[in-house]
C-alpha cells in the first residue's frame, strides 16, 4: 500500500499552457501514467475554451477514458460543475485563490465571489468529492499572503462542504520556512501543489512531507505553470518526487523506469525539452551495501 498519495495533473495543469492536443491523445497520456502506477489523475477541465483552448473537449477526453472514480476535473465554476457531473465526473478541483490580485486576474472574480461560485457548485455536485486548491498559498505577486489568511480560508472551504482543500505554491514563492509556518496553523491533513519557478519545489516537498503531509500534485515532465502569475514556472516534476521517496523508502506505487518512458514520450509529442531533472539525468544508481 502506499505511503503517500501523488496526483499527477500534467493531463490538465501540465497541458493547459501549451498547443492543443486532441481528447484521444490526451486520454492516451492517462492511460500511460495509470500504467506507471499513478493511480490518481487530473485529467481535465471543464472551462471555456476561449479562455483555455488546450482544455477544450474535456467530456470527451472523459468518454475516452470510461467512467474512473480515481480521476479528477476541475471545474471554474456552477456551470462548469454542471457538464463535469453529466460528463460523468466524480471528483472535482475547484480553485479559490488566498491573494485577492491573483484571483482578479486568474478568474475575474473576487475572493469573496469564488467562495460563493464554490457554493453553487457544492449544491449542483451534492454527491461529488470537491478538493479545494487554494492558491497563492505562501506569496503573491500583487500582494502579502500572510498564514493567517491561508487558515481562514482553509477552515471556511471545509465548514462550507469542502471535502478537502490542497495548499498551492502558484508563483513558486515557497520555501520550507515560509511552508511550515502556514502548516503550524493549517495542519498537515491536506495536500501540497507546488510550483518549481525557483527550483524550491522539490525541498518544499521534502519539507512537508517531513512535517507530515501525505498528499502531493505534481506533473509528469513538470510540465505548467499559470498564465496569469508573473514569472510562474512548472509543477514540481512527478518523476522528481518519486525518485525521492524511493531513495528515501517511501512507497508511492509508481514505477520510476515507466514513468520516465511517459515523460519522454509525452517529449516526443510535444516537441518540447522537458523541465524534469530526472528525465534529462536518469534515475539515481544502485547504492552500494
């Protein structure tokens, strides 16, 4: 069994600043992490595809893959509930931002306005799993976000119906210190996304799960990145975090050789460098006894 969760949301968050792919391809991308061992999968969002033309045909990315409770949508906000529950979808991601500019920007709405989009969508979803990404967890680029902000929103999602809310790093501001200081008043019985755009996310990782954070976002290749935050890099790579826990002893149940075969392949489609150390380097050798 495993010792820790790890929900790759290269599907969506990886795939969502780049050329579109076509729902078969990106189902595909699904089914070759499944068959790595990562068993829980952000495979798309239900969002205009005005504003996100790569997320387009999210219901048939769904209808490609079959129903699967271990996939996550998320979803912007009742409507896009609405097409996610028809599509199928059980687990929904709904983002709510703890930096007042960043929410302006990223979805035109103010703070207090997404928590009452989050409302709608609790009612429309009554059934669904809703985890809550709050962003901008530890800094902000319009803004200070201090912990006591973090919190407040933390205990408002889950008093409102929340069914669990993830901490993100959205503009890659994290460090251990700063991400401590926002589990001393959180708790660690919620989940870490975080972003690698000063090569901070992989000790971030290791700083939570240190203090006792079991759940981790990442993305195959460290693939994404938010258009709408300054300087965003991508997520902490998948392959980054599991060749760490493996040297450490820490089950995830994904095989580090397939993964790695997935982020080249998904390299070769692409026609791109991925970010991934792991992937330019290769795994770690054979300690000796």
């Amino acid at each position: 069994m495993s010792e820790l969760t790890i929900r790759d949301c290269g599907p969506r968050d990886g795939l969502q600043p780049l050329a579109p792919l076509p729902p078969a391809r990106r189902a595909e991308l699904v089914r070759r992490l499944r068959a790595a061992g990562v068993t829980s999968v952000e495979i798309a969002s239900f969002v205009s595809p005005k504003a996100v033309p790569a997320m387009a045909d999210a219901a048939a990315v769904l209808d490609e893959l079959g129903p699967d409770d271990a996939c996550w949508v998320l979803v912007p906000n009742r409507r896009g509930a609405e097409l996610a529950i028809e599509a199928g979808a059980t687990q929904l991601t709904v983002t709510v931002s703890a930096s007042e500019g960043y929410s302006l920007k990223n979805t035109n709405r103010t703070i207090a306005a997404s928590l009452s989009a989050f409302d709608e969508i609790r009612a429309v979803a009554p059934s669904a799993t809703l985890d809550v990404v709050i962003s901008c967890c530890f800094g902000s680029p319009f803004e200070p976000v201090s912990p006591s902000t973090v919190a407040t929103l933390v205990h408002q999602l889950l008093d409102a119906g929340a069914d669990q809310c993830t901490l993100a790093d959205t503009t890659g501001t994290a460090t251990p210190a700063r991400l401590l200081d926002v589990l001393a008043l959180v708790g660690t019985d919620h989940g870490l996304h975080l972003h690698d755009s000063r090569g901070t996310a992989l000790v971030n990782a290791y700083a939570g799960y240190e203090a006792g954070v079991r759940r981790f976002d990442t993305s195959v290749g460290g693939l994404g990145g938010s258009p709408f935050a300054p300087g965003a890099g991508g997520n902490l790579a998948t392959e980054d975090l599991v060749l760490l826990m493996d040297d450490l002893g820490v089950v995830t149940g994904i095989d580090l050789e397939a993964l790695l075969e997935v982020s080249r392949w998904l390299a070769g489609v692409l026609a791109l460098t991925m970010p991934s150390r792991v992937t330019a380097a290769g795994p770690l050798d054979e300690r000796a006894s």
